[in-house]
C-alpha cells in the first residue's frame, strides 16, 4: 500500500456509501435518535452540496459528521479519541490530495455548523 493509497482509503469513511452504511446500521437497531439525526445531517449535506458545490469537501463534511454522530452516540473516551485522530487524519489526507486548504477549512466549518444543527 502506497501513502496515497492510504490516504484515498481516509477519505473513503466520507463517501455517500460508507454514510448510507451507517445509516443502515442505525435503522436495524432501536436507535430512533440517531437515525433522526443522520436523516437531518444527511438533507443538510445534500442542500449544502447543492448550494456551494466545488467550493466545499464534502468527503470531509461527511466523515465529520459521522464522527461527531458516531462519538455522541458511543459516548466512549477511547472511541472519541480514535474518531479524533481518524478525522484529523481525514482532514489532512483531503488537504494532501487535493492541495486546497480553503476546502478543507470550509468543510470543518460546514462539519461545525451540520453537526449542531443536527443534534438539537
């Protein structure tokens, strides 16, 4: 494996496939809250991408949504801090691919902005 393999394979926990695979594991158990909760980051990241396009990594956006969901959901000191680093890893394999800090930074932005809106 290739460091840029590795770092294709961080980026991949954001793809609409890895989302929908959480979402379908949510849906089996009796977890009505965070299935709620990824519904609503879902539509907000789709209305997102329609509204801003190109300007915003939306493969960051979602793993970051899914790793704020995911760690209140566990709410767990050791899975937070493997989400932590996951995402931080994430984050800097976008900006090592794709050489555009202000998309990463308006994804972590985004990610601030999703993740509240879906958990209230």
């Amino acid at each position: 494996m290739t460091f840029k393999e590795l770092l294709r394979d961080l980026l991949a926990f954001g793809s609409p496939i890895f989302y929908f695979l959480v979402f379908a594991r949510a849906l089996v158990g009796p977890y009505p809250i965070f299935v709620n909760q990824l519904i609503l980051a879902g539509i907000l990241v789709f209305l997102g991408a329609a509204a801003f396009g190109d300007k915003v990594d939306w493969y960051v956006v979602r793993a970051g949504v899914l790793s704020w969901l995911t760690t209140l959901f566990y709410a767990h000191d050791g899975f937070t801090l493997f989400v932590l680093v996951t995402f931080t890893g994430i984050a800097l394999s976008a900006y090592k691919l794709h050489n555009n800090l202000n998309k990463v930074v308006l994804a972590i932005v985004a990610v601030l902005v999703i993740g509240l809106i879906s958990v209230t």
